[in-house]
C-alpha cells in the first residue's frame, strides 16, 4: 500500500475547500491527502499535481476523479420541472439558472493528465473507471481506489483489479460516490467496513462521519486500513471553504443526504432549500449540477448559506478552525 504507515487519508474536496496548500500542510503532517481533480480543466490539475508535488518533496498523494455517470434520457423532462420549480428563486435573487447539459468533466483529458504525471494513487467516484484505465494506470505504476457505498458491489471492484476500496458511509458529507446512487438510506461507515471486509482482501479505507480522535481510532481498531476526513478539515486554515460555509458549520446542526443541488444524493447541512426543494429534485447528475451552479456561486458570494450547498458529515459540530497540521495532530492522538 502507498499509504505505508499513514493513517489519516485526506478525502478530496472539490468545488473548492480542497486546494493544494491543505493537501501539502496534511501531507508534511503525516497523512496521505487526494487532490479533487473534479471540476477542474484539465491544464489547472496538472498544474496543482506539480505545485504539490513540489511542496512535498516527492511525499505521495493522490487524485481523485469522477468517472462520468450515464446519461438517462428520460431525465430531461424531470430537470425541465425542477428548473420551473427553482426558476422563482433564482429570479428572485436575481440570477440566471444554468443550462442543464450532460458532460463527462473532461474524463478523458484528466486520465491522460495522471498518467503523464503519475500520482501514487488515483481514486475515482461516481461510477466504475472503464476497466483499460484501471489497466492503464496500474501498468504505469499507480494504485487505483474506487469508492462504494454498498457492501453488494464489493464483487465488482474485485473483478476490476483495483488496489483498494474507500468504504464511505452514511455519515459521510458531500457526494455519495458508490456507482449506484439509489436514494435510499445506506449502512454507517462502521458497519460497511465490516461487511466489505468479509467479502475482500483488499484494504479497506474507512469513511464517513469522523472529525474526532477517538472514531477515528476505533475504526483503525475495527480493522480499516486508515480512515479518510473531508469534514474534519473544512475549518483548517489552508481549507478553501467559503466564508458562509465555514459560519453554518457551527451554527446548523442538522444534515441531510438531498440530490437538490446537483441531482445526486449529497449531505448537507440543512437549509430552506433542502427542505423545500429536496424532494422535488430528479435524479440526474451532472445535469442538476449544471442548472443550480449559477445560484449556488451567488449564494457563495453574497453570504447567503440558504442558496449554497453547505456540504457536512454529522460529526460537522467537531470540526474546529485551525492549522490543519494540528487536525492531523489531533486525529492520530488516539491512534
């Protein structure tokens, strides 16, 4: 395993609270961190690939990528109705609704970025990598990781010949990333490690909910090879959160896992719009995605946490604003 004797997996963010400076500060601080290659053009994560590498002396890191979701075409008709349903919010706050297109973020393009740049590690969400770039990047040199959120496709990451599997629970904020997004409650963290666990020999890393030394231990103690935290570094001085959602991380309690803001099941902190618009949102990414982003990058903007994904695990309320060399610190306290 490249993670070697790390413990703490740095889960990539993106949309903006991962940047290279957070992936460097967790790496010298002894964990192994991803860079979020998702929503980036191509050019820009090459460019972060380098600066980090730069920053680490060559320390391992990796990147994690969304393998592009099928297009169902019978999903057009249920984004026209929710962009109808968002349309007076959107106009009310004075902003345009995106176009609801269907892409691949530049799968392609960003494959032949890591390949060229050879991090240790590419993980991938969303869907199943095609099984020649698993060949591909395990032929250059790289682990390849995917993420599951049911035990049942364990079998399926086997037969891929992937290097890892990233055990995300229920409590995990931000995207679900298994490849079948079903909406329905799936199992904690905990209790899928074990039933991955028993289905595998590969190493399992743990996910979902950790933001405390003491979880993050008993995971370790429950057999995951280490335990990857988003959440936990949110607040980390090197994080890119926005301000409005660096404020309702410790002014919201609740979550809840919704598709409102881009069509696929996310956690989130609770807002007018989860309650209003979550049931009504269809399933279909990456169109939502598209119609919604205009919104939330006001929303963002003008501090208004009511119109941005303010995505949280439930252990939010644990996170604190600090150097994320001490988050790290403080994690493996108990490890």
């Amino acid at each position: 395993m490249t993670l070697l004797d790390r413990r703490v997996v740095l889960a990539p963010m993106a949309g903006g609270p991962g940047t290279v400076e957070l992936a460097a500060a967790t790496t010298r601080a002894g964990a192994f961190a991803f860079l979020a290659g998702a929503y980036l053009p191509p050019d820009r994560l090459r460019d972060d690939i380098v600066l980090l590498r730069s920053a680490v002396g060559g320390a391992p890191f990796g990147v994690n990528l969304f393998a592009p979701s099928p297009y169902e075409p019978g999903s057009a008709a249920r984004v026209d109705d929710y962009a109808a349903r968002l349309r007076p919010l959107a106009e009310k706050a004075g902003v345009a609704l995106g176009e609801p297109v269907h892409d691949d973020d530049s799968f392609d393009a960003k494959i032949e970025v890591v390949l060229a740049e050879r991090p240790a590690v590419v993980s991938f969400a969303f869907a199943w990598p095609p099984a020649d770039v698993v060949d591909r990047l395990r032929s250059a040199g790289m682990e390849v990781w995917v993420t599951l959120n049911e035990a049942s496709e364990t079998a399926w990451a086997d037969e891929l010949g992937v290097d890892a599997i990233v055990a995300q629970g229920w409590e995990a904020g931000g995207h679900r990333g298994g490849p079948v997004d079903t909406g329905h409650h799936q199992a904690p963290t905990r209790l899928l490690l074990q039933s991955i666990q028993q289905l595998t020999s590969l190493p399992v890393i743990a996910a979902g909910g950790v933001s405390d030394p003491a979880h993050l231990a008993a995971l370790l103690d429950a057999g995951a090879h280490a335990v990857a935290c988003g959440t936990a570094f949110l607040r980390a001085d090197e994080a890119g959160t926005a301000e409005v959602h660096r404020h309702e991380l410790t002014h919201r309690a609740d979550t809840v896992v919704t598709r409102a803001f881009t069509g696929r099941s996310a956690r989130a902190l609770s807002t007018s719009w989860t309650e209003v618009f979550g049931e009504a949102a269809p399933a279909a990414y990456p169109q939502v995605h598209h119609l919604t982003a205009p919104l939330r990058r006001h929303g963002k903007a003008t501090g208004q946490p009511d119109l941005v994904h303010l995505w949280a695990g439930t252990g939010h309320r644990s996170a604190r604003q600090a150097p994320a060399a001490d988050i790290v610190a403080e994690l493996l306290s108990k490890a």
